[in-house]
C-alpha cells in the first residue's frame, strides 16, 4: 500500500508506472547464448602452504558445445564482496551434445566465516519442460564453506557421478551423485528448485548475485506437468493406475528415484549437498553445503532398463580387502531386444579401490576391490554407487539401473587382552594396538564374566552388555590399572573387562572391542543385601542387612580392631555415620527407625574395616563402601481412564532384574495388602499399570512394591550365585482415582496490524501491547471432567518454550497487558477444586505484524528533514536488497547494506553505478526485504519515489 503526499502527481506518472513495473515484473534478459546444462562448485582449504583462509575452487558446467567459444571464462562471487575471472581449463566431450567445462579459482578470503561461493551463468539451454522460457534464465549455483581454524584443512563434499542422465518415458529414473567427503564429514542430501539471478550477471562493483527461484519451475513428476502421471511397478511395467508419480531424494544416500516420467524432452532440477561436522560431544554442525543443478533428458523408447543385483551393506576391518560382485542382465521378458550391458562404479574410495568388469555381453558381471588401512576408519558408511548402461543402438535411449552399496570399515579389535589380581587392583595388559591413527583406548568393565560374540559390525559395546567404561588410555597405550578409583576392587566379586579403540573426527569411527579378560578377588568383602522399609510410616522404619566378610584363605577370624561402619543419606544427600558395630562379624542387621518413609528415599553405604599388620606396624584397612537405596514407589492415577500407574526406582549393587518384583494394593487407606500382579523391573526401574476393572472412581487405593534381588557373584563350585531371594519392600504410597480435567481448547485474537502500521513510530520507545486469550473446555482425554475451578496460564516466547507460569483466572479469557511486544506464546492449564490438572492446552502464538510503508516523496536538500528515502514506518527487518531505476529503465542505485534503505538520492551510498547527486525526477524502486521476525520472512515491493532538491 503506497502513501503519496503528493496525490496530484499520480495520473501524471501512471503511464510511467505501468511502463516499469512490467519491466520489473517481466525481469527482461539481455541476449546471451544458451549452452549450460548442469553444474556443482567444489573446494579444499590450501593443504601446500596451509593457509586456513586460501580455498580452491574447482567449477564443474555441463554445456552444449554449439559454439566452442562460449563459456571460455567463468566468474565466481566469493561472499566477501569479491569476483574473479578464470580461463576454461579443459573441455571434455562426454556425448553428442554435452561437454564438460572445467575452471580453477584460488582466492584467499579476508578471515574466519561463511561464504557463499556462487556461479551465475549466462543461459541455461531451451525447452526445459518443468520451467518457463528455459532460454531467457540464468543458471545459478553455490556453495556454502565455513572458514574456522579448528575445521582443519577441510574439503567440500565431491561428486563422482555425472550431472547429466537419461531417463525413458514411463520408465523408473534413478540416479545417485555419488558425494563422497575426503575428511569423513557426513552428508545428506535435499531436493532444490533450480535458481536464476533475474537481470543475468552482476556489473561491477556488485559482487553479490541474488538468486531466485527459477520461473515457473515445478519439481519433474508435478501433477501440473503431465495430469494425471501415474507411478509404474520397478523396474518396468504394467502401470499402476492409482498412485502418482514422485521424485524423491533419499536424505541419507542421495539416490534420486523419479517414477516416473511421462512427458519426453529436458528436465532441470537441484540437489543440496550438506557436509556436517561431528563434535567430540556428539552433536552435529553444518559446515558447508554443494548445489548441484543436473539436467534429466526423458525420450520416449520401447527399450527397458537392465536388471542389476548389488550385495548388501558390508563392514570391513581396516586391513581387510572388501569385495563386491556385482551382476547385470539387459533382456526382460517384454524386451525383445537385449543389448549388451556396461558396467559402472562411482566412489570416492576409486582410486585406489579399482572395479573391472569381468563378464562381457547382456549378462555381464563385476567386481569391486577395495585393500582397506587404518587411515580408512570411520563412523560414516563409504559409498559405492553401481550401474549398469544397456547400449540399445540408434533411435533408442540409453537406460540404466542403479544401486548404492555402503562400505563400513571399522577398527580392528585390540588383542590378547589380559587381568591378573595384584592386591585389591585389576592390571590389565594387551598387545599394541596395530592402527597408530586411533586416538584412545577405552576401558569398560562389569562383574561377572559374559560371552559376547560381536557381528562385524558390532563396534563398541552395546548397553545391554552391563559394561561401564571405567578409563581411556593413549591408543599406544598396553597396561591400565583398575583400583576403582582409588577404593580398590571389591573382595570375592568376579570382574570382566573388554577394551576397544576410538578414532579422530572429522571421521571418527571405533574399532571391534577386545576379548574378555576375568579377575576374582579373592576374599570376601561384606555387602549389603537388604534395605527393607519394615514400617513405611511419617515415623518409618528400615531394616538393613548385610553379609560377613571372609579373608582371602576363606576364614572368618581377623584381628581387632574390626567392624562395620554404617552411614544413611535423605535423598542426594551426604552421608551421615548411623552406626559403628565393633569386634562382631555376627552383627548383620540394623534397625533404623523414626524415618518418614513417605516423603523421602534412603540411601546406606557399608564399610568393613579391619587390622593389617606389616613390619610390625598395625594399619586400618577398609574394603569398598557398599551403598544401596530403598525401593521408592510413585503412583500416576488416571481417573479418566481407571487405571494407576505403579512406578518404582532404586539404586543397589544386586540386580533385581533377574526375578519378577511383586505388586500389592488395598482399597481405603486401612485394612490388609493383597499381592495383584508381578513385573520384570529393569536394572534401576520397573513399572506396572494397574488396570483392574473393579477399579471404582473417586476411591483410594494404597500400593507397596517388593523386588526380588540376586548377586551376580560370589558364585559357588557350581557357577550359581549365593545371595538370592533377596528381598526389598518399598513404603506404602496412596492415589484416589479422580478424573482430570478436560483439556482447554486455546485461541489467541489476532493483533490488527494496520493499527500499527497506522503508528508514526513502529516499534519505538515505551510502547506497550495486549494480547487476549481465550478458551473453551474441551472433550479430551475421553472420560475427563468439564468442571475447574480456576485455569493456570503459561507463557513463552516462542513455540518451543520453555514456558512459565504467568497467571491464574476463573474465567475462560484472560487479557495479557502492557507487553514490550506482542509475539508471545500461551498455553493453558485446567486445575479441579481437588488439585488434579489437566494436560496443557494447544499452543497459541501472536503472530508478528509485517508491513514496510514507502513515502513517495523524499528532499535531500541539505534541511535534515526527509533527507532519505526510508520507509514511514515498518516493522522491524533485518536486510533489504534496493534497486533503483530512473525513468528510462537504467539502474541507478544498487544496494544490502542498509536494512531501511536510507537512499540520499546519490551514489555515496551502496554499490550505485553512478556518482554524484542525481537529478529531480521520478525513480522506481523494486524492495527485496527480509523481515526480522521469527519466520525470516520475505516480501518484495515494487513502486515510484519522487526526488527533490
């Protein structure tokens, strides 16, 4: 919407008017030749002189040959407000009508960051069918690299397949890029609109193309393009008559599948390559990305696509050679024509993995070979992309089959790994590692022995193992030595141990674990067997148990003094010293009484201390503490639908895992427990939903769990562990089935934006806005009940939270004021008289006002006063891309760098291609704005501004 202060002037300039914008609408191209078909950017940081900051650039264009002397030079924008111009250095005819055109670039940029490397080109070929006058468009591509010393020496993902293929009409197209990245970064892949730059090449001194979407451009199997276009059964025929065609990109391997094409002539689409940067931590940055824009022929043929046969995914150690035998047949049953087949493969790891095709004819064969190394480790799948090409003569399409196959290679596992006791520590030894590369040897341990067998590609330990790493070593690294941290191992338990390797990023990887080694102890240190709540009141009891200690020749007898000291925690808590029984190994059990069971969890820890004597100096001696906790029982109840939820946690050195835990209940908060089910707890929880039928609303149920415990060692002369049947109560925890409330139904008035627009400042200081809520009770979950007695209301500010709690309100509306802006986020909460809450409501978010108010008038006479064509007001944006044209269509004024344009009328600003003052007159401006709100949106605004001195 345009506010003129000079209305009079409107007819006067009309014709002016129309004139342009159709000029900025039509976006009118100069006339270059067309030759460009497809085309990708690839780089690697200097690796010769190891300068972060100097990148090659290797442009890779897909052309028609026509006329030789086009394209004998490309330009390449930098980012950095840069171009450089670099002769075609090689030109390779890969078919009639296509040669490949490379170009080098070597520039080195000013410092740390992310540059968008682009090509525009000057045109793309005619008659592509999925986009509008194909011959009147630029073809456009980038690449996103991230300039940061801790990268490295990094590469770009590169491309081994070609950027050209054929397709037959109503046959299955497949294709796959064949990316490969050199520093082991990982890669997935998006389907993307091919791009233009409307007004073709930047002039000097604009060095900062802006792409755009190609005009009138539809993905290849849009119904829009063929009505009606169907799939077909893979890998040929009959036709299915009910599901459309699709092209799709897979994310993690980038295999195209269109199926299927069903209109003959050229097709253009884009593909993003992402390079992603592992951290030791774990999480993932995206650190560079590769457009591809590939150009597809679809021709109409009888010819069918041969058949190929690939092997499964496979994982290799480093050192090992991977081989895979691939097969191919041309000749199906509705082909009455077979050809001979050639057989192709596309990785990065050739060379120097070769592949030979071994079979010649319509029934061919191959065979991939890859001699892997150590340097080859990696947690991210190497890919090798296998196709197989029929030749059916002239008049006929080539058509093909394709598959990917992923190679995993993985460390060797470390060998001959050995434990042997020295005191109360575990010494460990094993051979040296064979892969220098690895950075670390990691060292996990659990008690008892297990027999695990891993698959090949079983890297690591898996969790259900038991295993806990207990220390990393330098992979040159052969002895470790486990004193558990400096408490020393526990006497009479059984410990196995396992070691594997750990590889660097960017590629990473980790290598088979080791062979197990087992230790025992001998002795027998004292442990914990019980901790029992016996009264599971506010004034609470617990029982805690534990076994005797024995020396290492079996014996009983130690000298004084000896005993156990006992210490109890609340919670997280420290631990307090309970007890100290001295002199008597009979004295197992303590009776801790006055506890409040109800509100908190315990945990013990046991210490048996005794004499030891050496060279006639006696000194104390403490086996490990021993801690254990209760068992603590929580109840969910759900009086929607008639169930609770029993859940329980606990935190012991035996395992309750191995025996069903036992669930009891009462009805009423007096009267005797009935045991009503069983479950199978895990190592630290267990859980059991109570769904019994007799189950009545409104009523109180009480519940108490008791797990059934065993240690994994010590084991008697049968391998049979001695302490089972150990069994744990929890206290008594009481829920009444009461229905939630139904979940409010949330909706959020829309603010009036023209009021703001309306604004002679927007925003500005010490405004304020209101936002009003509303809501209905809902109907859900099914059961709840439609009475609360008052709502609790959350805001955020933004859809993903966190939220907090703002208010409180009777009312089913609440009125948000004086808010420093208006795009918050709400939810909402009902609470019943009797405290139950219901789930939290939809979310509701303020939308954010976008509007961008040109004047039509601007004098930058020297008065301050209107001095600059900026907007009236607007909302708050974060770039502008502004042009501006004089009367006859010539641009005058180019420039991003001011978000609220702040035109003087002259070249002093921006990248304008003049200079000086301009003349009085009518300019039009075409605006490309990207708003600062939370979607980035994008607007653009075309109109006249009137200049005056």
């Amino acid at each position: 919407m345009q506010h003129s202060l000079f209305p009079a002037k409107c007819s006067k300039l009309a014709g002016w008017l129309l004139g342009l914008l159709l000029l900025l609408g039509l976006q009118p191209q100069l006339a270059h030749a067309t030759h460009i078909r497809a085309g990708d950017i690839q780089s690697k940081v200097d690796t010769v002189a190891g300068n972060p900051n100097r990148i090659f650039f290797k442009l890779t264009l897909y052309c028609n040959p026509a006329n030789p002397q086009l394209q004998a030079t490309s330009i390449l924008f930098f980012g950095d407000g840069t171009r450089q111009e670099s002769p075609r250095a090689s030109n390779v005819p890969v078919s009639t009508d296509t040669n490949i055109y490379t170009y080098y670039f070597d520039h080195t940029f000013p410092g740390p960051g992310s540059y968008t490397v682009s090509f525009v080109g000057e045109n793309r070929v005619g008659d592509v069918v999925n986009m509008t006058g194909s011959i009147g468009q630029t073809f456009y591509i980038n690449s996103v690299i991230t300039i940061d010393p801790t990268l490295g020496r990094n590469h770009s993902p590169v491309l081994r397949a070609p950027a050209i293929d054929k397709a037959g009409l109503y046959k299955v197209f497949l294709h796959n890029p064949a990316a490969y990245d050199a520093d082991g970064d990982s890669l997935s892949y998006k389907v993307l609109y091919s791009q233009q730059v409307p007004g073709g090449i930047p002039a000097p001194p604009n060095n900062s193309p802006v792409p755009a979407r190609c005009t009138g451009f539809v993905f290849p199997a849009d119904p829009n393009l063929v009505p009606g276009a169907t799939q077909v059964t893979y890998p040929g025929i009959p036709r299915p008559t009910t599901t459309p065609a699709t092209y799709t990109q897979d994310v993690y391997t980038g295999q195209i599948m269109w199926n299927a094409p069903a209109k003959v002539g050229y097709y253009n689409v884009a593909m993003t390559v992402e390079e992603w940067r592992r951290s030791p931590g774990g999480f993932k940055r995206l650190i560079g990305t590769v457009i591809r824009d590939m150009q597809i022929q679809v021709l109409a043929t009888q010819n069918l696509p041969p058949q190929l046969t690939v092997p499964a995914d496979i994982c290799v150690q480093a050192g090992q050679t991977a081989t895979l035998n691939v097969t191919a047949i041309d000749g199906q049953s509705t082909d009455t024509t077979p050809t001979p087949v050639t057989l192709f493969a596309y990785s990065g790891t050739i060379p120097p993995a070769t592949f030979t095709q071994t079979r010649t004819g319509t029934s061919v064969a191959g065979t991939y070979t890859w001699r892997t190394d150590c340097s080859n480790v990696a947690k991210e799948p190497y890919l090798v992309v296998f196709k197989a090409q029929d030749s059916p003569g002239t008049g006929n399409p080539i058509l093909i089959d394709e598959k990917p196959v992923r190679i995993t290679v993985v460390g060797p596992p470390p060998q001959n790994l050995k434990a042997v006791v020295s005191g109360t520590t575990g010494v460990l030894s094993w051979d040296p590692y064979v892969c220098s590369n690895a950075s670390q040897l990691l060292i996990f341990r659990r008690e008892g022995c297990y027999d695990y067998t891993p698959g090949p590609c079983d890297v690591g330990l898996p969790a259900s193992a038991g295993y806990t790493q207990i220390g990393a070593v330098p992979a040159t690294a052969t002895t470790y030595a486990d004193n558990n941290n400096g408490a020393g191992l526990t006497r009479g338990t059984q410990y196995s141990y396992r070691i594997y390797a750990v590889f660097p990023l960017p590629a990473g990887g980790s290598s088979l674990v080791s062979n197990q080694a087992c230790l025992q102890l001998s002795g027998r240190s004292a442990l914990l067997t019980n901790v029992d709540v016996t009264l599971p009141n506010t004034t609470g009891q617990i029982t805690v148990k534990w076994t005797r200690p024995r020396n290492d020749d079996g014996s009983t007898t130690f000298p004084t003094p000896y005993g156990y000291r006992l210490s109890r925690a609340t919670g997280a808590g420290p631990f307090t010293q309970i007890a100290d029984v001295r002199n008597s190994l009979a004295d197992t059990t303590f009776v801790d009484s006055g506890l409040n069971t109800e509100a908190n969890q315990y945990r013990y820890q046991l210490v048996f201390y005794r004499t030891l004597t050496v060279n006639g100096t006696a000194s104390e001696l403490a086996d490990p503490a021993v801690v254990a906790s209760s068992v603590r029982t929580s109840l969910v109840a759900n009086g929607n639908a008639n169930t609770i939820s029993v859940n329980f946690a606990y935190q012991v050195p035996w395992d309750n895992s191995q025996q069903p835990a036992r669930i009891f209940r009462r009805t009423g908060t007096t009267g005797a427990y009935a045991p009503i089910a069983t479950v199978t707890p895990g190592a630290a929880t267990g859980s059991y939903v109570d769904a019994d039928p007799s189950l009545q609303r409104n009523q109180t149920y009480c519940y108490y769990v008791q797990t059934v415990g065993q240690y994994a060692t010590p084991v008697n002369s049968a391998g049979a562990s001695i302490y089972t049947n150990l069994l744990n109560k929890s206290q008594e925890v009481c829920a009444t089935l009461r229905p939630t409330p139904c979940t409010p139904v949330l909706s959020l008035r829309v603010i009036n934006c023209d009021s703001l627009a309306a604004l002679p400042q927007y925003p500005a200081p010490n405004q304020s806005y209101q936002n009003s809520l509303s809501w209905t009770v809902g109907s859900t979950p099914a059961g709840c009940q439609a009475n609360a007695a008052y709502y609790r209301v959350f805001r955020a500010t933004s859809a993903g939270g966190p939220f907090a709690l703002l208010d409180s309100t009777t009312q089913l509306r609440y009125l948000n004021r004086l808010l420093p802006q208006q795009t918050y986020c709400y939810q909402v909460q009902a609470v019943t008289a009797t405290g139950e809450r219901s789930a939290l409501s939809n979310v509701a978010c303020q939308s954010e006002c976008v509007f961008f108010l040109l004047p039509n008038i601007f004098t930058p006479n020297g008065d301050a006063l209107n001095a600059t064509f900026r907007p009236k007001t607007s909302s708050p944006v974060r770039r502008t891309h502004v042009q501006i044209f004089n009367r006859w269509g010539r641009k005058v004024y180019e420039s991003d760098q001011h978000p609220y344009i702040e035109w003087q009328g002259d070249g002093t600003n921006g990248e304008s291609t003049g200079s000086g003052p301009l003349a009085d007159g009518i300019y039009y401006y075409l605006a490309e704005v990207q708003f600062a709100d939370s979607n980035n949106t994008q607007r653009v605004y075309k109109g006249w501004v009137e200049l005056i001195r």
